[in-house]
C-alpha cells in the first residue's frame, strides 16, 4: 500500500540473528492528528499497564521469528483490531527479546478503514476490552 520503503526492511533484517522480533517505529508519522493522539495514548496505556519499553505496539511492519508463531500466536485471541499490539506484548512477557528500528511511515495511497472517526469510538472500546483481557490473564 505504499507506507513502508523497502530499504528499511533491510535495515531491519540485520537484527533478525539477535532478535525474536524487530519491530518498526513509524516515523514520522503522517496520520491524522486524532490517529497520532490515538497512538500514543496506545503505547503509553500498554507499557503503563503491563510495564513494558516503548514500542510502536500496533504496527504491522515487523519481523518476527517463526518460533513466535509457534509459541505465541496461539495464545492471541482478544485483540482483532490490534492483533500486532496483542502478539508483541505477549512474546515480550514470554521473554522473547524485541528491537525497535524507526522507519519512515508515509499517508497512505488508498484510505484505510481505520481512519473513519465514524469508528474510533468502537476501535478504542475493543482494544480496551482486549487490553484488559489480556491484562486478567496475569502475563
């Protein structure tokens, strides 16, 4: 769709031997203003609520190790509309090692679903529950 740059995807492989999953940190970040307020009151609200690092939780562009998808993706089944913010959070509390690598985040081409304001108020009321859930699971 255009967000992302190729080259920044081979700056993050070279961490891929040290890291269970590298994660890009969009930057900068081209979102409307509501999505940016959105965003980080996502990632401080996940690393406030289960005291973990800063990390662009919600982000599709990573990398992750295939031992992740056998060890962690099953457990993912709260978080639909955040499934990155789920994933990461709990390979980080199963003690896989995670690297944030900042890349550039460009508007989008073709407009995504997620940025309808008609919808936020549901998006957020879901990833809290989700958040929450998670939360209960004593992680």
């Amino acid at each position: 769709s255009g967000k992302h740059r190729a080259i920044d995807f081979w700056r993050m492989i070279q961490y891929a031997s040290k890291y269970d999953i590298i994660t890009g940190f969009r930057y900068p970040r081209k979102d409307p203003f509501i999505r940016q307020i959105i965003s980080f009151l996502q990632i401080f609200l996940i690393s406030v609520l289960y005291r973990l690092p800063i990390h662009d939780y919600n982000t599709g562009f990573k990398i992750v190790n295939r031992k992740i998808i056998k060890n962690v993706l099953s457990d993912c089944k709260y978080m639909k509309q955040s499934f990155s913010s789920e994933l990461l959070i709990r390979a980080i509390k199963k003690g896989y090692k995670v690297k944030s690598i900042p890349v550039l985040f460009k508007n989008r081409k073709v407009k995504g679903t997620g940025t309808s304001y008609s919808i936020l108020p549901e998006m957020i009321r879901r990833s809290w529950n989700g958040y929450y859930s998670v939360l209960k699971e004593n992680l």
